[in-house]
C-alpha cells in the first residue's frame, strides 16, 4: 500500500548537517519536498485541508444555524432540506457536523502544539542533560502509567467541563510521548561528531541545542505531533460522549453522538454522520503521518 | 538473569510513588474547596468541614499526603462520597467485569492482528496485503464508540444475534457471559487487532530480509517452515513488548466502550462519579487501573526477558 523506501539514509543523524531548518536544504525540507511524492501524504493532506476548509467556511457553508431547534422537523430522515437529517430537537445535522469540526479540530491543533511545546523543552532537557534525565523520564513514566483517556476523565471531573480543559487535560495526557520521542532523537545526535565539534568551539547549550540539535531531531517529531493531532482529535470525541468533555451545548462532534445514541434505532443518522466526520479526520491525520513517516524517518516505520 | 529481574522489580518503585502522588494531587487540583464542590450548594457548613476533616484538608499537604499512602497501602481508599460506602469495595465489585472485557479485547486483537499481519508481510505489496493494510489504517481511524454503536445498530437491532447490552460474569453462564462480551470486546479491540496487525507485518518484513532466512530457505528448508519456524518467532519480539501497553489503552478504553453498552464495568462507575464529583471514587479507580497496568507491564517485561536470552546480557 505504501510507497517503497528507497529515500532511506538522509534523515538526522547520518547527515552532518549544521544549518538551520529554515534554510533551504535542511532534512526537513529535503523530506517535505519529497512527500509531495507519496500518495498515502498526499490523500491525507487532502482529507485534512478538505475537513479544515469546512470548518473555516463552516458559517458560511451551514445552512441553518447549528443550535436552531425546529419542533416540527425532529427526527427527519436525510433528505430533501437537511440532506444529513435533522436530531430530536430538529436542528440541522449537517451544520451540527460543519461546527464541530471547529472545536475538533482546534482542540487537536492546540493539543498537537502543546504537547510539541513540552516535547522539545523536557524531551531537550531530558537528552541532553544528563543530571536531568532520569528526574524527568521517571516523571513521564509515571504519566503514562495512567491509562490514557481514564486520566483525560479523571483530569476533566476536576477542573471541569470546558473545552480551554479538555486541551489542557490531552496535552497532560499526550505530552510523554513526545518527551520521549525527542529525547530519543537528542541523545542520539548528542553522540555524533559534528555536536562534539561545535562544543570544541566553545558554543553554548543553548546555542548547541536549538542551532544545531533541535533542526535534526524535527523529522519524527512532525510525525509524533501528526499522529498526536489524530489521538487528540479521537479523545476528545470520546471524552465528549462520556459526557466528560466540551460542555453539551456546544456542538462537537462526540456530544452530536452521544445525543443521538439515544434514538438510534429510530434515527441512526444522527450518530452515523458525525461518527464519519470524526473518521475521516482521523483517517486524514494518520494517512498524512504514515506518509510523512516514510518520507521523512524511515527506521520509525512500524 | 535473577539480575535483571531484581532491576525491574527495583524499577517499577519510583513509578509507583510518582503515580501515588499524582493520584493524590488530583483532589487539590480542583479549583476551590473540594469538599465545598463535591458536597453541592445544599450542603451546611457543618457537613463542610466533616467532610474536610475526613478527607483530612485541614492539615498539610505533606501530612495529608503521609495519612492519605499510609490507607492506600492497607488497601482503604477512602468513602465514596455519593455512594457512601468504601471506595475500595465499589471498585472490587466493578473489577471483574473491566478485567473480563479487557483480557477478551486483547484476545481478539491478537488473533486478528497477529494472523493479519503475518499474511499481509507475506504476500506483501499483494490484493491481500493492500487489504489488511487498508482495514488497518481504517481500525486506527474510527472511534471505539462509534464502531460499538455500528455493530449493535447490526448485530443486535437488526439482526438480534447478540445482546445490546447487559452483562454475565463468565464463571456463572460461560455461553451467555461471552455472548455479552462479544461485541463490546470487538469494538473496544479493534483498534488494537490494527495496531498489532501493522506491527506484526513491519516486524516480520524486517526479519524475512535477514540473512539467516535467506540460508535457510537456500539450504532447502521449506518456505512456510522458514516464515513460521524461524522468522516468526523472532518477528514476534517487538510485538509481545507492546501487549503491557496494549492492556493498558484497553483498560482506559473500556471506560467509553462500556458507556455504550451499558456493561457495569469501572468504567460506568467512573463516569457516574465525575458527573457526581465524587473524587475519592475517581481518585481511587485512577490509582487501581494504573496499579494493575504497571504489574501487567512489568508481568510482560520478565516474560519477555525469559522468551528472548539476549536480554540477560544488557
């Protein structure tokens, strides 16, 4: 199904790269240019800008107003005004679905962001520090020692139902994954001449760390934060159906769901749709990440 | 070996005491006063401070914390605020139900996922290959709830070949306990079988590539003796690491699965005390799950330095 690798051999670590990632050949840019190449990129790339654009145009594109209940046009089956049917309220499924892809897709976007925030500066810390590292790595480890979601619950039923929460409560949760991923790449580069040779000129930490280990640890954390996009995207859904997530007013795609759950067996559109919307996002994100993987960081390939 | 096994056991203490500490933060994240929030906007002043006195907020956080281990390690978890009763027994009743539907999840995931990926590494880039492979990406992609609600909506609305919901303990009707464990099962290891699936098959590409393959199968050891006797077993490594892990998504994804349907698992009990804020509860059903998932993490661990002798050596 996958394009074969045959780019192998030019991400970090056996390049001796000492530019910047924003310069034109760095790894990361050799890599993006080439995933315009593989097709499982380009399908999700394509998935995702199709679901962002939606959500970007949602007001414009609904054509009735998300929390509008219409009494005489409950439970309507798709079709004919609301071609994905209306809920037991009578509000339109369709411009429910287009809205939620707002907070879906803010809140795994924020979630992605944090968690690549925390990664690099404990996962940088963690690697390259030794003094630090096993302070921060048992942290992490106790973190994920917690089953995923039942933490995000357990986080949720204290601060509360609010959707700034639930990002925070995702990123709480999502974080070590990424710690772990960079620190990985960190002491692996840490190893490599060049770094020692930029010590021998007296270059600081810091400099050292964003210069010249931080461009080539990029590779696998684009593709962590892809694959952290999709899990935020999935747990928020799922945190919205048990009812410990975005507060039920809101249209997301998990409460839709879960409201509907109620009249499945009369109205089964009502959880069909938005099941699909949160699908195809998550198929999107992890088509995108598996494509980005092989491209940009081939030995990740799992 | 005995050296390896001690390291381990060693390993899993500061986990264990971070994971402690977390667990028992958590009642002080709340913002305000916990016992003022659990107890609502009815509650007197005097239940306040009972309840503060029980869950001993009014001395400090240190001390607290001391108090607070020193009855977790007796097994006391504290009362359970809505449903007044210890904690712990609520848990324990719910435990088996959880345990059952996890252990049968992993089952499925790994009958499906190992078989799968086995076929899809050897006839790779074939019909069958693409197959597995596209049902993999799409297993990763759809939520377990949904999948839940697709397969009831199918399978006991339409079809009424299973029950929607409700739940036998197997030991008292193994037919009908499993006949409700079915679908749920499925839905909560889908994701799973596709995880496993797609490791299995990279894994197994690896090893087929290996030098040792390619002597065997050219001093005329048959093909499938080659796939499964030797390259199998070493392709299976990398996979028996991630069943800890594995158990470990089960068992926080039951929590939504069993909200599906209906299953009195720990799941529903969570649940009903975060819309409850019954703290205690969640607190202590945090600190049983990630417990069980550290001892399942580190059964998995030893095993795996039994099933693979290099591991002695480092």
């Amino acid at each position: 199904m996958s394009e074969p690798v045959g780019l192998a051999g030019t991400t970090q670590g056996s390049m001796p790269v000492q530019r910047g990632w924003l310069e034109s050949d760095s790894p990361l840019r050799q890599g993006l240019r080439r995933v315009r190449h593989n097709r499982l990129a380009v399908t999700g790339f394509s998935l995702i800008l199709v679901i962002l654009a939606s959500a970007l145009l949602a007001g414009q594109l609904s054509p009735y107003d998300p929390r509008m209940m219409t009494i005489t046009d409950r439970l309507k089956a798709p079709g004919g005004s609301h071609w994905m049917g209306t809920d037991n309220f009578g509000r339109d499924i369709f411009s429910r679905i287009l809205h939620g892809a707002r907070l879906s897709l803010q809140v795994g976007l924020a979630v992605m962001l944090l968690t690549t925030a925390a990664g690099i500066v404990f996962g940088m810390l963690s690697g390259y520090f030794r003094r630090l590292d096993n302070a921060i790595m048992r942290v992490m480890d106790a973190m994920m020692a917690f089953p995923a979601i039942l933490l995000a619950i357990a986080i949720m039923a204290v601060l509360g139902p609010k959707t700034v929460n639930v990002v925070i409560a995702l990123s709480i949760v999502y974080a070590p994954r990424t710690v772990r991923i960079v620190r990985a790449s960190v002491l692996a580069i840490k190893a490599l001449d060049y770094i020692e040779a930029v010590r021998a000129q007296a270059a600081g930490h810091v400099r050292i760390l964003f210069r010249h280990v931080l461009p080539n640890a990029l590779s696998p954390l684009v593709v962590q934060a892809t694959f952290t996009f999709a899990y935020a995207v999935l747990a928020e859904a799922s945190l919205s159906f048990v009812g410990a997530g975005t507060p039920p007013t809101t249209p997301s795609w998990g409460n839709i769901l879960s409201e509907g759950r109620v009249y499945m067996q009369a109205a089964p559109w009502i959880t069909i749709f938005p099941g699909l919307a949160i699908a195809a996002t998550v198929l999107g994100l992890n088509l995108a990440g598996d494509g980005l993987r092989d491209v940009l960081d081939p030995r990740m390939k799992t | 070996m005995t050296s390896y096994i001690i390291r381990r056991l060693l390993g899993v203490i500061p986990v264990l005491v971070l994971v402690a500490i977390a667990a028992f933060l958590l009642i002080h994240l709340v913002p305000g006063d916990p016992a003022m929030v659990m107890l609502g906007n009815d509650a007197t002043p005097q239940q306040i401070q009972q309840l503060r006195t029980q869950l001993g907020l009014d001395r400090s956080l240190p001390e607290q914390f001391v108090l607070w281990l020193r009855e977790v390690l007796r097994g006391n978890l504290g009362e359970s605020i809505f449903l007044g009763r210890p904690v712990t027994q609520a848990l324990l009743e719910r435990l088996p139900a959880t345990m059952q539907l996890a252990v049968l999840s992993l089952i499925f995931s790994l009958l499906i996922g190992i078989p799968s990926g086995l076929i899809a590494a050897v006839w790779q880039n074939t019909r069958w290959d693409q197959l597995v492979m596209a049902t993999a990406i799409g297993g990763i992609s759809v939520p377990s709830f949904w999948l839940g609600l697709a397969l009831m909506l199918v399978f006991s609305v339409q079809l009424g070949w299973l029950p929607s919901g409700g739940y036998t303990p197997l030991w008292e009707d193994a037919w009908q306990g499993l006949r409700t464990l079915m679908l749920p099962a499925v839905s909560l290891g889908f994701m799973q079988a596709a995880l496993i699936a797609r490791m299995t098959r990279s894994s197994m590409l690896e090893v087929l590539r290996q030098d040792y393959v390619r002597t065997a199968r050219s001093r005329g050891v048959g093909r499938w003796l080659v796939i499964l006797k030797h390259a199998f077993k070493n392709a299976m490594i990398p996979v028996i690491t991630t069943i800890g892990t594995a158990f470990g998504v089960l068992l926080g994804g039951a929590v939504v699965v069993e909200i599906v349907f209906t299953f009195p698992g720990l799941g529903r009990l969570v649940v009903l005390a975060v819309q409850r804020r019954d703290y205690p509860l969640v607190q202590g059903a945090l600190l049983l799950t990630s417990v069980i998932y550290v001892a399942v993490n580190l059964a998995v661990d030893l095993l795996y330095g039994v099933f693979d002798p290099r591991i002695k050596y480092e």
